[in-house]
C-alpha cells in the first residue's frame, strides 16, 4: 500500500494537501457540496417534447446536497454544448416539505441567482458559469431546488447534462423561474445544465469517481440513497461529491469522457477536494473481447491508468483511495462462458491494493459468500451486475470512517 509523500516543514513532516501554498484551513471559502458530472445527453435522455430545445421553458431541479451553510451558489455548465448557452433567468430556494422531485418550493424561500449583477447570464462553448452569492441557509443532507427560464432556448442541437439524476425535473413553458408551484409541469427523471453547488464553509471534500454503481442505478427514483449518499450520511465530516455516470470508463470514452481524460475537471480542479476515491473499471473489463489477450491487454491497461491516476492526484496533494470492482457473475452482458472477465476483475483487485493510498474492499462487501464471484442475492437487482438499496448501504459500510 503506498503512503502519501511526507514534506518537511518547520523540521516537521505534515501532509502534502495540508501543505499547499493558499490554502486557509481557519478562512472560510467556497466549498463544493454537490456535484453531477457533466456529459453529452443522448438523443434518448433530452428534455421531454415540446421542450427538447428548451425555448420559452422554465426548467426546474432537485439536488441533494452534502455540506450545509448560509450562503449558496451554482454552477450551470455548457460542457458539450455546440452553442452559446442563454440563461435568461435563474433562482433557488427550498422544496416544498424538504423533499426531493417535487415541482413546489416553500413559501418566501426562492432567491433570485446573478451572475456578474445581472439576471441573465450566455456560457459560452465548453464553459461554465458561477453564480453570485446568494443568502440561503441550507442544511446538511438538504434537498434544494434550482430553476432556470430559457427565453430563447439552446442555440446549438447539444445539451450538456446528467441522465442518471435518480431525481425528478420539470419542465413548463413560460417564465416560471419564480413561482411557488408549477401546476402543469411535465415531469422528467434528468438533470440538465447544472453542475455544481457551492456552500461557504471551510471544509474538505472527497471525490467519488465511479460509474452506474456509483451514480446509483438501482437506488431509489428521489430516495437519495445512493452509496455515496449513505456514505455521507454516517456522519461524514468532509463533502462527499459524486463524480460518476453510468457507463462510464477509465480507458475509453463511454457515456461520458473516460477517467484520465476527466480527472482534473472532475477532481483535481475542485477547489475543496483533498481525497479522492476511486470504484471504476467494470465497464472496462467488460467490454473488452472475452479472449486471453484482450482481457490481459485490458488488465495491464488498467494498473497502467490507475498508477496514473494515484500520480497526478499525488502531484495536486490528493490523497488517492481506491476500492475493489464488485462481481457481475451470471450478467449476460459482462459475464462470460470461461471466466476470462472474472479472471480480471480478480487480477484488478489485488493490484487495487498494492497501488491505493488505502481500499475500501466493495468486492468482500457485497459478494455471496457461497458464489464469491455474484453478488448476494439479498443486494441484487436481478441484473447480477447493480446493487439495490440494501446493497448501496453495504458499500458505504466498507468505505472506513477514517475517510470521512
């Protein structure tokens, strides 16, 4: 297992992110509570008709944040669009009852966002944007509301977003941004355009990075309870960010850029984060031919990327955490009559251990002790490959609480 590099000051050996110039442990800053990383939506996850383009549409979201604070801002991103992003208004507030996936917020707690001082907003190509401050107190483990108005709708056919919400959007015409309710609404189980929500607090933050297991296929539609959710609801002290989509890849492009190409927008450029963990590979391994040297091939390129990964998060003061791929025995899309992609998800485990600051062991987590290569039974989908709930909530268990 390696150690993180040590640097002397003063004639005493601190940890290197503790060590880097700028950082103001006691200053209170901006700290990422939320995160959805951004990617390129498929033809098939777009905004509901008559809203694909979102012209004269109010669109409103739940995020399920980690942190609390005072004050608040977020981060719409045109990532992957292919032109100008308009924003022509946008505002936040507090869902009505607290709850995730509803159209309402309560009464009196929606605050308009601004960007520069004024109300709209263009993001150019490939941008983001960050808003101004805004006072809104919001708790730990809260749920909040954001809502944008598109007067004019997207300019290019490309929408940036993230289609493993698990939370439920909505869409009306008109400008709304403001309203208490949105009777009408059609609903849709995507997020677009938002990337990030930032509270004023002087905290660190663990990235998660991972794929459809990490995203939460299998949990609950506005339940919240994907593992990196039951993580941060053991008590975690940092932010925990999920920084996952489903079918994503360490090697190669999938749904979404692949792990090396995404690490420093994802992690490395998130001001707050000081660790980061890594549950990725599965997609890799399992879209490789079931031949000898391919799955050798896909193996070695994975410790490959890995060492490559622990690399630049040490170079940035990370600490880099990585954790054992689950079974998939019996999925019939990863599986494989001779066991050759078995024999890999193996081989990667034990190099997770020898290449990681430290390994949450997701594989001892959730694996049939009778079957070690399928999951338990009680923890399945029925897919052999996504966990339920149940499951999610093993995961979080593994991860040491040191970590958090």
């Amino acid at each position: 297992m390696r150690r993180r590099t040590l640097l002397a000051v003063g004639g005493a050996a601190i940890p290197a992110a503790a060590a880097l110039p700028g950082r103001d442990e006691k200053r209170p800053s901006w700290a990422h509570t939320w995160t959805a990383m951004p990617q390129l939506t498929e033809p098939h996850n777009l905004p509901p008709a008559p809203f694909a383009a979102l012209a004269d549409t109010t669109l409103r979201q739940t995020v399920h944040v980690t942190i609390g604070g005072r004050q608040l801002r977020v981060r719409f991103s045109n990532a992957f669009g292919t032109g100008p992003l308009p924003i022509t208004a946008a505002s936040v507030g507090l869902p009505l009852g607290g709850r995730a996936g509803v159209p309402a917020v309560e009464p009196g707690s929606t605050r308009p966002l601004t960007f520069g001082g004024r109300p709209s907003v263009v993001v150019p190509v490939g941008a983001q944007i960050v808003s101004d401050p805004v006072s809104l107190p919001v708790g730990a483990a809260a749920n909040l509301t954001i809502s944008a108005y598109l007067a004019t709708g997207l300019t290019g056919g490309a929408v940036t977003g993230h289609p493993g919400s698990r939370t439920t959007s909505y869409l009306v015409n008109g400008d709304r941004h403001a309203d208490e309710d949105l009777p009408g609404a059609v609903g849709t189980d995507h997020w677009y355009l938002i990337s990030a929500v930032e509270v004023r607090a002087s905290v660190a933050a663990l990235a998660i990075v991972g794929d459809s297991l990490t995203d939460g296929r299998g949990s609950t539609t506005n339940g919240n309870d994907r593992w990196p959710d039951q993580l941060f609801a053991r008590g975690s002290k940092v932010a925990v960010l999920n920084q996952a989509a489903g079918g994503n890849r360490v090697l190669n492009d999938g749904l979404g850029p692949n792990v090396l190409a995404r690490l420093d927008r994802d992690v490395l450029a998130v001001g707050n984060v000081d660790r980061m963990l890594l549950f990725e590979g599965v997609n890799d391994i399992g879209t490789a031919e079931a031949t000898e040297q391919a799955q050798k091939q896909v193996v070695d390129d994975l410790l490959v990327a890995y060492d490559q990964i622990v690399l630049r998060a040490h170079a940035a003061g990370l600490t880099a955490y990585g954790a054992t791929l689950t079974p998939f025995g019996g999925n019939t899309g990863y599986d494989d009559p001779e066991g050759l992609r078995r024999r890999s998800r193996r081989a990667v485990n034990e190099a997770v251990h020898r290449i990681f600051d430290g390994v949450a062991d997701f594989d001892a987590a959730s694996r049939d002790p009778s079957a070690p290569e399928t999951l338990l039974p009680a923890y399945d989908t029925g897919d052999h490959l996504h966990l339920n709930p149940a499951g999610y909530a093993a995961l979080a268990r593994a991860v040491p609480r040191r970590w958090i």
